[in-house]
C-alpha cells in the first residue's frame, strides 16, 4: 500500500500549513512535504522546522530545496538542525529548480546533472565529517566542515524530471519526487529502476513519490486555479519529457509563451480539460483515490495530496483521507 501524503508550500499562509501540521495525526497524513516558492512567503527552513515540531509523528520532507539558489554550507548546516529538531523525521529534497524560476534568476547550468550529483556527494561528505574542498559553477569550498563528531544519516531525495536526471537519481537518492502525467511516471518509474539495479540497488531502496496538483472538485474548488496550477507545471517540463506525451504541442507551446510573458495566468485560456487531466488528479473523493491506487500500480510508492488548496479544501482533505484508510482497513 502507498504512504500517503500532504504537499504543501512557503506561499501559503501560516494559518493553513499550521492547521495541516496540527491534524496530521488525526487525518493519517504519513509525509508532509514543502515545496520552496523561490523568495515567496514564508521561509523554507523556517517553515520546515515548524512543522517538525507541529506535526509528531509525520515524516517532513522538503520538494524541494534547489541548490542553485541557497548556499552548499548552508544548506548543510539547515538539514543537520533539522534532522536534530525532528529527531529522525527530516528528509532533504532538493533539486535543480523548475525552468521558469532559473530563467527568472538568470541561472544557467553547463552541466546540471554534473553538479546535482556533486552537490549530493559534498552534502553527505559535511554530515559524516568531512572536511571538504571544492568548486564548480555553484559552489567554492575550502577545506570546509560542519566540525561535528558523529556523522548524521539524512535521506536525501531528488525532485528530478528528465531522463538523465532519473538515472542520476536511481544511482544515487533514497528517493524521487515526481511529478507529471501517468504515461510519464510510468516511463520515469522503469528508468529509475533500470539505473538502481545498474547499481546494484534494489527497486524498493529508492522511493518514488507522486506530487501532481490536486483538484477535490466536489468541494468547490475554482477551475480557473487549477488551470493556472497547470499552466505553471506545462511551463516547466522539460522537452524532454514533453515528447514522451500524445499531447498537442501548438497547445503547450501557447501556455509556455503565455506564463513566460504574462506569468501563469495567462496560460489559463489554453488549458483545456485534456491537459487538465492529464497533469492534475481531480474530481470527487472516490474517482481521486481511484487514481491515487492507479499511481501506485506503477510503482509509486507515495502520493501526494495538494495544492492547490481552495474552497472547503479542509473537508476535502478529511473526506480523501478517510476514503484512503477505509481502503487499506
């Protein structure tokens, strides 16, 4: 049976991530996952904390914390306290960041794969001890270290999209944050696989975790917003993953263009209901859970439920959350 889960991000208000990290246990919630909105809302390291300390029993998981944008020593430093705060409970998820962040930023990588790799690599080497020196396009260290005594184990999980970044992420992550259609998880799943069993792994080490936007229509929740959810996933899949899709291409061209010059709504009028359903979960309780089961005949071992968050999106989370216990019972 897949663990399941909540996503949640720093450009919700403090009033609705806290409700989630109160009710965690009551509603079964397993993970609670943070996406970073880049320098939007709440702060990332501090949101995280919070919710370690709100939410006792659940797993928090970052999905993730991109590297190009926050320094390599810090982000160290911030996973080890956080792993101490929810004594176990913390997970790193990082990445490179979603195109349209990176392109805002004016950050270009010559060899991404290249330097996600060595990232995770300088990252485990500062929580064993080590000290470290290194430079690359993202970071400089020199002879560096947390100066810790006992090394700390800190699952490390990769928000990745494109065929040699799910290789990358079948060698080396505890796990994988996906996201995308059904078609696309599915080819994402088997190449995972393929690259864990290359390096000797098992299929089960490496968790894959499903986070595709979640529309509970039967509790009022407006179209238009999950139209601009989808605007904003469509603006950011790599071509890549894109040509492993039957989808019409003028279509997803017209949203690419549109959030780029008017920002993500002005993708709404291209999204039809194909593409809707194609890049979110949507519908009433029992047709999204019935997906959720279908995520995990592909090998996803974690779905993830929300954002985007709106109308009575309180009880619908409890009435997806019931629906998904009374099954396992």
């Amino acid at each position: 049976m897949y663990r399941a889960s909540v996503g949640i991000t720093t450009n919700m208000k403090a009033k609705a991530t806290n409700w989630i990290a109160d009710n965690a246990s009551s509603l079964g919630i397993e993970t609670i996952w943070i996406g970073e909105d880049i320098d939007i809302g709440q702060d990332v390291f501090v949101l995280t904390a919070c919710v370690l300390l709100r939410a006792q029993e659940a797993r928090v998981g970052t999905a993730i914390i991109p590297v190009t944008v926050h320094n390599i020593s810090t982000l160290a430093r911030a996973a080890l306290t956080l792993q101490e705060i929810g004594q176990g409970r913390f997970v790193f998820g990082t990445g490179i960041g979603g195109i349209q962040d990176l392109q805002r930023l004016g950050i270009t990588l010559k060899r991404p794969v290249t330097d996600l790799k060595a990232a995770v690599s300088v990252l485990r080497r500062l929580w064993i001890g080590d000290s470290v020196t290194v430079e690359n396009e993202l970071f400089t260290l020199q002879d560096y270290s947390l100066r810790i005594r006992k090394s700390k184990a800190i699952p490390v999980f990769l928000g990745v999209r494109g065929p040699k970044m799910l290789e990358l992420a079948g060698l080396i992550s505890d796990g994988v944050i996906l996201s995308g259609p059904f078609d696309y998880l599915k080819n994402a799943v088997g190449t995972i696989d393929s690259a864990a069993m290359m390096a000797g792994r098992k299929d089960a080490e490496v968790e894959k975790v499903a986070w595709l936007p979640t529309v509970p229509t039967f509790k009022g929740v407006k179209e238009s917003l999950a139209k601009r959810v989808v605007s904003i996933v469509v603006a950011d899949m790599p071509e890549a993953v894109l040509d492993m899709l039957d989808v019409d291409r003028g279509r997803v061209d017209k949203i690419r263009t549109s959030v780029e010059v008017e920002g993500p709504d002005g993708g709404i009028p291209y999204v039809n209901d194909e593409l809707l359903d194609m890049f979110s979960i949507s519908g009433d309780r029992d047709h999204m859970v019935d997906r959720f089961e279908e995520l995990s005949k592909i090998g996803i071992s974690e779905v993830v439920l929300g954002p985007p968050f709106s109308g009575d999106w309180r009880g619908a989370m409890k009435d997806i959350f019931q629906e998904i216990h009374r099954r396992r019972d």
